[in-house]
C-alpha cells in the first residue's frame, strides 16, 4: 500500500469529528432505514429495480437513441458524448453563445465527476453550487465525501467559520441559523444567474424525461429561474419507461436518508416557459465516459443497477471510520471504488480497493441488487493479474499451502514469543514491526500439537452408520484444536464417525481474498481430492469462511479462470457441504443428538459472523441450539456487524480493525452476559484477544465448544 | 385516504386543513393571509397563481388585501411572505401532492414565498404513486412537480433544518366540493 494512502487512514482515523459524525449517523440510519421500509418487500423491490436497470443496462444504444428522438420532439437539445472533455466543451460554447457570466447548480456527481466547476471558472463565468452540504464544501475548497451528504464530515463550528468568512460576519454555530445564512446568501445568485446546471437522478427514453430528486428545493429553482438550463446525465441513469420512475423513487429515498419521499421531485420532459413569457433553453447532455464499456462487461454491467443512494457507505463499518476522503476520487465507498476503477481508472483502485472487509453487509441493503464485495474481489483479481502477486505475499501462499511447514513455522514463531506469551494462551505483544498486530488484540498461542495429530489419538467408537469428513481450516488445526475435538465428541454421540483427511490444505480464501485466484485454484483442487477421497454423507466445517469456501467459492474461482475440469467435483463437494451449527440443529431436531435437560445456563450473547450470517443465511441455528442448551439469548446491539477480523485485513490495515473490535467488544459488554457465543474461529480470535486486552471478564466461546458440554450422558 | 395523507403529511411537518366547499376555504385563505400580514411591501407581498379555484370563488375578497397580486412576477414572488397555487393530485401513502407545473408562475409562488398554501381538491387524492403514474401523461406536461412538505435539508452535522431554499412552510388546503379537474 501507499505510504500517502496509509497516511490519509491515518488522518481519518484520528479525526474525532468526522468518526464522531460518522458513526453516530450510520447507527440512526439502521434504524430509520428498516422503519422507512416497513410493509415493503425489499427483494421484491430491489429485484423490480435490477430487472429494470439491468434491462436499460444492455440495450445503452437503443434507450439513448430513443431518449433523444423524445426530448428532441419535445424541444430540447440533447447532446451525446463519450468523452469528459467534450461535456465541458459543450457547457463552455453554450454559455459563452448566449453571455453568460453567472451559472447556478444543483447537486450533481456527473459534474463533480468531470470536474466542471473550475473549467468554467477558469473562463471567467462565476459558478455556485446551490446544495447547501455542495456550497459548504465549495466554500472550503473540498470534494465531497459523501454522494448524498457531501459535507457530513464537517461540524458546525468548521461550517460557521466558512460561512463567516464568506458574509464577513462572525456567525455562531447555531445550525438553523446557518440554514439561513445559506438561503439568504444564495437567493440573490438564484434570482441573477443566466443559466442553471442540473445533473438527472432518471432518464426516461419513453418520454424523454429527466427526474430531479432534492430536499432542498434548489432544483426546482435552478431548473425555474435562469433561461438556460442544461442537465447532464450519467447513461447509467436511462430507464426505458415512464412508469419505471415508480419502483426507483419508492427505493431511493427510503434507502439515501430513510425518506419515504423527498420534499421535491421534479420530472421535466421539454422546455417550459420563462418568467418574462420566452421560453426554456433546455439542453440534455448524456454523457458516457466508460460507463458503456463497464455495461459490456459481463461482471461489472451489474455496477450499473446504481441507483447512488449511497446506502452501501451508510452500512460499511468502514467508510464510518475512515469516511469519504480516504477514497481520493470523486465516488466514495463501496460502490465508488468500482466506479474510480471504471470512470478514472482500475489503477486508480489500487489502494481503495483494500478498504474491503468482505463483509457483505452492503450487498444485504443495495436496492440495485448489485454484489459490491464480489466486484471488489473482481477488481483485486484483475489487478493482480494486470501486475501480478507481491513477492512477500507469493512466499506466504507457498508456507501456507504446506501445511507441516506452515505450522512448525508458527510454532516456531510462537514458542520464540514464548516471553510475550507470560505462560497463557495468548500473545499479548510483539516486537517492533509487528507491534501494531497486538495493538489492542491478543493472538493466540499455537498449539503444541496441531489438530491433525491430536486427531490421531482421539479414539472413536466403533461401528458408526454415518461418516462425516472434517475440514479443519488452518485456526482449528493450529490455534484451537479443542475446537476440532469438541466437533467429534458431539457427532459420535449422533452416530457419525468423523473422518480427518491429511491432504486437506488452506481454503484458499486468503489468496482469493487478495485477489490471487490462481493460487486459490491450487488450494480448491487439493482440498477437492482429500475431501471427496472417501464417501462420507457430509463434509462439515465450524469455520464459516472455510464453508463458504467449500460450498461456493471453489466454483466461483474455477468459472472465473475458466476451468471448467473440476467443476463437476467441486458441485459435488458443495452439496456435501455443511457448516457445524446447521447439522447440529438438524440433528437435535431429528432426536439423534440429545442436550441435557432442564439447564439453566444463565445470559449469552451471539455475534453473528459475516460469512454465516450472510452467505450461508445461518444466523439462526446457532441462536436456536444455544437457547435449547438453557442458554438465555440476549442480543447485541449491530450483532451482525464485522468484528474487524476478515482475515489478512486485520493484518493488512491494523488501524481500521482495531477500532471496529473496539466497538464490537463494548456492545457485547453492554449485554451484560458473560458469555458470548460465535461460530467462526476466526471471529474468537479477534474477539478473544480483544477481551484479553480490555481485561474484561467475558467469556469468548465458539459454539461447538458450549455445546460439547452440555450433551446428554 | 385523506386519513392516511393527512398523517404522512403532518409527519414530514406540512399542515393539514381541510373544508367541504370552495366558499370556505376562501374564508380560510383571507383569515390565513391577514394573520401573515400579507402586505404591500417586499417581503410581505402575497402571490396567486391562476387556478380552477379562483374562478370558483369570489376573488374581490382576496384582492382587497393589501400587496395580494394574482399575475405573478418573479419580482413579486421572490419579495412573497405567501404563495398560493392550487395542485392536481395528492398521494396518500408517502403524503405527496403532485402538480403540472409546465406554467412558471406555479413553481414561482411554491419556490420563492417564505409560505407556500397548497389547495388541493379531494377528488384528487390518490392511493399510491403507481396509482398516479398509470394516469398521468408527460407528454402534455412538461414539468411535472411533486411536493412533500417544506423544504428540508440535513446537511449541516445531520440536523433536520426546515426552509432551506423552498418555503418553510406547507399548508394543504383539501377542498371537497372543488370537482371538474378529476
């Protein structure tokens, strides 16, 4: 990573006003967000909007012909470029032809994006931008780090100095005040400006119609009161047909700020009467700049479902920490990294794209349907085939792929820690470079004995019907192995022998994760052998991301290299695959595995790890089998959200993890319960070592382990 | 439906009124304009923008109040404390009330005015915006507004402030016995 990329987290992250901000807004918006969309089916919903985004997606040529043929009838000049340099041009030729000196905007990315506003200034025409967070942030020579908020990392105290300055007066931080300072000030730069600049939330081709969604109400009067007004349009904001315009503003507000409707929405299709009786100078730009090239790959066409509600920044535990700025480019967040990476460039994402916890928590909320965390893996593997994989990193894969190596190795690291270790189980500091990896979490001690031969002397009862082969994953076979011994204490009781395959080697997520996906191939096609070697009736995991691995992601990295050969095995592998709280749910259920009775186990609380909860869909098996055990479930608040582990992240961007785990631990000490259950044992590391570190006295426990001990004798 | 308007609207801090003939609301909008202090000086003008309804009433009433205009300039409408415009359709579920405002002096009196009053018949209120966009042809409007409450913005540390660039107030005025339109 870049040294001037890691500086800009840094500076983020030390910035108490915007994390402040941030953080409190994201934990509103969950709330107000579920109760603006109360009574709608929201994958009703979002499936309506990616058919119909994904249907003007693929016929791009087609909706802009038909769009301009429309507009144009209606008398309205619609000009059609690919190029940014174009768009500027054109703005410039129509200003100048007609004496303009003052142009009034409302918000809009697309100009932000082509950076509009000092090409006009530079010609002399003076430019206000209208939105007030878009002035506040005009005003402070900024760009905006947010598509729906731009000036949310801002404080009132930093906004009364900019206004002050601009009406030279010293003006409080009393916000209402403000508000008024603004409209006072851009009153009259309404009532003068000679042409309004808009940008289009939806471009109808049926109609040949632009839709303008604001609160402000700056919209409606920059497209009102100059006689020139010019809209440029993004062609990702086409849609075929008029009643289309139904589905996109009943999820665009709900999900932008929890509106059921914004105060304004304005359709305009063809030029309307000025003031003074002449009429409208109506130019539409439709403006391409690679967004057709994005709808032409088969992967990314997805990105076009964007309806740029910004929810996938709302919900990131990232972006809440770091905001916008960190992202350098115009779009921000999830869904900005993969427009930097098509509309500048996918160098430009380089860094950004590492922002990524994986989690997948925008993917569950994006009313466009659209994957944000499997482009960005997208995004990694391209970039690493365009550059290849780091030499560190490459040296790393080889280690970890050799499983005897990969743990004498950490044992040899752990044992050296000995000293930091002080005789428990955890590794609370490390020295110099390697500080920043304790830096508020414990790692844990390797165990002396790795799974895999502790596997060897557990002695199984005999004549068991069924077979279920173990995938270990490389934290059970090395750090927790009595996790994996827990795993068969509870499946002999159900009568399935459990099977520990030698050849099993690391899931692969970590390569895959960085975008490595040759090397994740290696590690599916090994594991692939060793796990279907011999018959067994499932093949069970208490690792959520090593599951998702078995049962997904093997397919997906062969069809994205376009191996086809294993394919039909790996389909197999995927339909034996099982994570441990599903089967075991499913076997109390079934009366095959009895839980002592009546147990009265007091409070738990339960973290839902993102790989269960979200691409297995779950979260709740492991909630149901705790509360048969005797356990009384109180729930967390944000219990779905990322602990800060995600692998390598924690390793790769310390500072960001940290603080996420920080936040983790205090909801789970506000329950109250001295427990709290997880299932990934990933998750019990991060959350663990926290603990270790904050001293307090709550119990981190895998699932398996909690239920290991309350089986029926 | 006018229930389930009247709540959505009033929770996104419009206000609500509601009379059964247009003789009525006349007497509502002379009381609301004298009560604002609608005057003959910049700042205090009041602005009408021509609509079905004032041809349905007696506007000597109106026009006897002092710095009331009914053809709107936008010198006038940018100095209005009120600006009164009647609207085409109201949707009941999100509290919306949708206009044809292709005729400028329409978005002038409901941009410009610190107040903008909405009358609105009852015949126009509609369920749902599907509802309203299965009747409504752009093709003979070419400004479509639609309204819901004053205008708003949160963009200062994520405080709900009212009355930023529109009005800071939005009084809808339902009139029952004002058919035709629908």
């Amino acid at each position: 990573m870049q040294q001037e990329f890691k500086q800009s987290i840094d500076k983020a992250l030390h910035n108490a006003n915007l994390t402040g901000a941030l953080g409190k807004f994201s934990e509103a918006y969950k709330v107000n967000r579920a109760k603006a969309y109360e009574g709608i089916d929201f994958e009703a919903l979002r499936t309506t909007i990616a058919g119909l985004k994904g249907y003007a997606a693929s016929h791009l040529e087609e909706l802009s012909d038909q769009f301009q043929k429309n507009a144009e009838a209606k008398g309205a000049k619609v000009f059609r470029t690919n190029d940014p340099a174009k768009v500027r041009e054109y703005i410039l030729k129509v200003a100048q032809e007609n004496g303009v000196r003052s142009v009034v905007k409302s918000k809009s990315m697309a100009t932000e994006e082509i950076h509009l506003n000092p090409y006009l200034e530079k010609a002399g025409i003076e430019v206000g931008e209208t939105d007030l967070g878009e002035w506040i942030i005009q005003l402070a020579g900024q760009t905006p780090s947010h598509m729906v908020m731009p000036a949310i990392h801002m404080t009132k105290e930093e906004v009364a100095d900019l206004f002050s300055k601009e009406v030279d007066e010293r003006l409080a931080s009393d916000i209402p005040r403000l508000v008024k300072v603004a409209r006072n000030e851009l009153r009259p730069k309404f009532l003068k400006a000679d042409m309004g600049i808009s940008g289009g939330n939806m471009a109808v081709a049926e109609t040949g119609s632009i839709a303008l969604v604001t609160n402000e109400g700056n919209a409606r009067l920059v497209t009102s009161l100059p006689k020139i007004h010019i809209a440029v349009v993004g062609i990702e904001k086409l849609v075929a047909k008029f009643s289309d315009i139904g589905p996109i503003l009943k999820a665009l507000p709900r999900s932008a700020t929890a509106q059921l409707l914004t105060s304004y929405v304005s359709i305009i299709s063809g030029p309307t009467p000025n003031s003074d009786g002449s009429m409208k100078d109506l130019h539409i730009i439709l403006m391409d700049n690679r967004r057709s090239e994005m709808a032409a790959d088969p992967m990314f066409k997805e990105a076009m479902q964007c309806i740029r509600c910004a929810s996938c920044l709302n919900v990131c535990p990232i972006f809440r920490l770091v905001g916008g700025h960190v992202f350098g480019k115009v779009y921000t967040g999830g869904i900005g990294t993969i427009l930097t990476a098509w509309y500048d460039e996918l160098k430009s994402s380089e860094d950004i794209q590492g922002l990524c916890i994986q989690c997948g928590a925008c993917k569950d909320v994006c009313p466009g349907k659209i994957d944000i965390p499997g482009l960005i893996m997208e995004l990694r593997r391209r970039l690493v085939k365009e550059q290849g994989v780091p030499l560190l990193q490459k040296s790393i894969y080889a280690v970890v792929n050799n499983r005897r190596l990969f743990h004498s190795m950490l044992r040899a690291a752990s044992v050296a820690g000995k000293p930091f270790s002080k005789g428990t189980k955890f590794i609370r500091h490390l020295p110099m470079f390697l500080a920043e990896l304790t830096d508020g979490r414990s790692l844990p001690a390797i165990a002396a004995k790795p799974f895999r031969d502790v596997f060897k002397t557990i002695e199984q009862p005999k004549g068991l019907k069924e077979k279920a082969v173990f995938y270990g994953g490389c934290l059970i076979d090395f750090a927790y192995p009595e996790m994996g011994v827990a795993l068969v204490k509870i499946l002999n009781r159900a009568g399935i022998e459990v099977l520990f395959p030698e050849g099993q080697t690391c899931c692969g997520a970590p390569a895959r994760y960085n975008g490595a996906y040759e090397t994740a191939a290696g590690n599916a096609a090994d594991n692939i052998e060793a796990l279907l070697a011999e018959p067994a009736d499932y093949v069970i995991s208490a690792c959520p991301t090593c599951t998702v691995a078995l049962d997904h992601e093997f397919i997906v990295t062969f069809e994205s290299l376009g191996r086809k050969k294993l394919l039909p095995q790996a389909r197999e592998l995927a339909a034996k695959t099982i994570d441990f709280s599903t089967l075991v749910k499913k076997l109390v259920d079934e009366g095959r595995l009895s839980l002592k009775e009546g147990q009265q186990l007091g409070a738990i609380t339960y973290h839902d790890s993102c790989h269960l909860k979200r691409t297995l869909k779950a979260d709740q098996a492991p909630r149901q089998l705790l509360a048969q055990a005797g356990y009384e479930l109180t729930e967390m608040f944000e219990c779905d959200t990322c602990c800060g582990m995600g692998g390598s992240y924690s390793l790769k961007l310390p500072e960001i993890s940290a603080p996420i785990l920080q936040r983790k631990l205090k909801n789970i000490k506000d329950t109250g319960a001295p427990v709290v259950a997880m299932d990934c044992p990933g998750c019990v590391m991060q959350i663990r070592g926290g603990m270790d570190q904050d001293g307090a006295a709550v119990r981190v426990r895998h699932t398996v382990e909690l239920i290991a001990d309350q089986l029926k004798d | 439906m006018f229930n389930q308007f009247k709540t959505r609207a009033e929770g996104v801090s419009a206000e609500v009124h509601r009379f059964s003939t247009p003789a009525e609301a006349l007497d509502f909008l002379v009381g609301f304009v004298r009560a604002e202090g609608v005057a003959d000086q910049p700042g205090q003008y009041g602005v009408f923008a021509d609509c079905p309804f004032l041809a349905a009433v007696d506007r000597q009433q109106l026009e006897a109040v002092a710095g009331m205009s009914f053809a709107v300039t936008r010198e006038q409408a940018a100095g209005a404390k009120v600006g009164i415009s009647q609207l085409d359709w109201a949707l009941a579920d999100t509290g919306t009330l949708v206009q044809d405002a292709t005729a400028v002096d329409k978005r002038l009196v409901s941009t410009l005015p610190t107040i903008h009053v909405a009358l609105i018949a009852t015949s126009g209120l509609r369920a749902d915006m599907p509802a309203w966009l299965a009747e409504i042809k752009p093709e003979s409007a070419n400004y479509i507004a639609m309204i819901t409450g004053p205008s708003r913005t949160a963009d200062i540390e994520r405080v709900l402030t009212i009355g930023v660039h529109g009005p800071e107030r939005l009084v809808i005025v339902f009139i029952d016995q004002l058919g035709g339109t629908h």
